[in-house]
C-alpha cells in the first residue's frame, strides 16, 4: 500500500508559483509606493516625470519643474537587440 501512496505521490503535478499580470502591477505599485514614501523622508522631494516635464515634488504638495521633456514624433520603426 505505501509503493501505491508513494507512486501516487510522483505522479501529481507539482504547484508551481505563477506571476499574473495582476500580482505583477500590484506588487510594482507597492514598491513605488514606498520606495517614493522613503525618498521623501530622506531627501525631501521626490522627482518624476509629469505631463511633459521632469518636476520635483515636496511633500507639501508643491511641484517645480526641473526640465522639460523632449517629444519626438518619429514614424520611424526601430527594433532593440
């Protein structure tokens, strides 16, 4: 009876852990979330890009803008190695 328990056994699939696209953004949004909260504990702003432009953010809530990003309008199709 045991070398049937234990044929049994070998033969069940495996769980394997599977990453969703859903566990994928969650878990990146946690960890933006805090890595940002960190930042501005530590340095005082944070910098991003937003609506067309790199900007630091205070944690009053007040923005300025370092630079403005550069928009290209290429039809050009390209491909990365």
């Amino acid at each position: 009876m045991e070398q049937a328990q234990a044929k049994a056994g070998k033969n069940k699939p495996e769980r394997k852990p599977y990453l969703t696209k859903r566990i994928l953004i969650s878990a990146s949004k946690q960890g933006f979330k805090k890595a940002a909260e960190e930042t501005m504990q530590i340095m005082g702003y944070n910098v991003i890009a937003k609506d067309g432009w790199v900007v630091k953010i205070f944690p009053d809530g007040s923005i300025e803008n370092i630079s403005q990003l550069e928009t290209e309008n290429s039809q050009n199709d390209f491909t990365l190695d």
